[in-house]
C-alpha cells in the first residue's frame, strides 16, 4: 500500500493523512539554516554534474535558465517537526542534468554540494525519480535563507536533504555521508518512519 506522498493526486487527499507521525501542520515556511548564509552572485554561479559521468556538465545560470524550466506541487517536511503542504517549485528535474551526464553503471549514489560547505547524499534511484531543482517557490523567487539561487527539494525525505544553495551533483558508487549525517542524522531519512537520527543515538 503507497503512503500519502505516494499517491499522485495526493494533493486532493486531506491534509491530516499527509502530514507524517510526529509532525505538525504549518502554512509558515520557517529559514533554518547552520552558519552563515552564503553570498552567491550569479555572474559568477555555476553548477556541475560530475563523477562517474560519461561527459561532465557545468552550467552558468544562463545555461541554467535555458534549460527550459517546469513546476511541481510538492510537500515538504522539516526534522524540526513542521510541515508545509502543497508548495509550488519551479525548476528543473534532477534527472534531466544527470542524463545529460551520462553517468555510468557504477553509478548508485549521489552527493548533492553547495555554497558555503554543505554536502548531503542519496540514493541515485531517489535522486533520479523525484530530485528537483528549485530556483522559485509559490511562484516568488527563493529568498536568501531558503537556498536562493537554486535549492535540491526531495519531497519524500526530511527537508536536511533539500539542501540549499545547490552547485553541484556528484555520482558515486558508494555511499557516503554528508554534513548532517556525518552528525548523527539518519542516512535515510523518511519522515513516515521517523528517521530522524542515526538508530544509534535513539538506544
């Protein structure tokens, strides 16, 4: 049986079957950042794929804008225990750069890099089937503390896995943590179980 965020017109089901155990239901979209926020200036942006790719990508934000852009409906679901139903993204999918990439049979992980020195991994298979390049949200820019100019939004993980100011995909053949996994977070990360942390630290 598919949970809530599963189902395709998940959208029309009510809002009490969407929002996972432990969490709480906001219309706020509340900035949580570590550290400083990063100054990104566009003219000099880029963003890569690289790795165990067939044909290395790096795009300016021109090459970025011209990719032809496209708009998902999404939920969203903060560790912190807030979530926020029903926002609107508008970017590319993942899965366009990576194919463009080329990556090869090796290939089963990726790290999503950014500015300022964040790192988060994934699965490719996840990354691949719902990964999202978000540079709009609610049809308004992303502002500075929510990841502008590009953001990752992986709706079916914590929202640590959205990580914010985006500059490249990595793809590996291994796994390996990121920042917040290398500090205690659960690798996976699916709020309808609840992994939040490592099961280690919950004993």
């Amino acid at each position: 049986m598919k949970r809530p965020d599963q189902i395709k017109d998940a959208p029309s089901l009510g809002p009490e079957s969407r929002v996972p155990p432990g969490q709480f239901l906001t219309t706020k979209f509340p900035v949580l950042t570590y550290g400083s926020t990063p100054k990104v200036d566009l003219a000099t942006w880029r963003f890569r794929v690289f790795g165990l790719v067939s044909q290395e990508i790096e795009l300016d934000w021109k090459g970025f804008a011209d990719l032809g852009w496209t708009t998902i409906t999404a939920d969203f679901h903060c560790v912190t225990q807030w979530s926020a139903l029903d926002n609107t993204w508008e970017g590319v999918p993942l899965s366009r750069l990576v194919a463009m990439a080329q990556p090869n049979g090796e290939a089963k992980f990726v790290m999503a890099h950014c500015f300022g020195g964040y790192s988060t991994n994934l699965p490719l298979d996840i990354a691949l089937d719902e990964g999202f390049l978000a540079h709009k949200q609610n049809g308004e820019e992303l502002g500075e503390g929510h990841g502008w100019p590009l953001r990752l939004i992986v709706p079916s993980r914590y929202a640590w896995k959205s990580a914010k100011w985006l500059n490249g995909i990595e793809l590996m053949a291994e796994d390996k943590p990121g920042f917040w996994e290398e500090r205690g977070y659960n690798n996976n990360a699916d709020p309808w179980k609840e992994e939040r942390f490592w099961p280690e630290l919950t004993k």
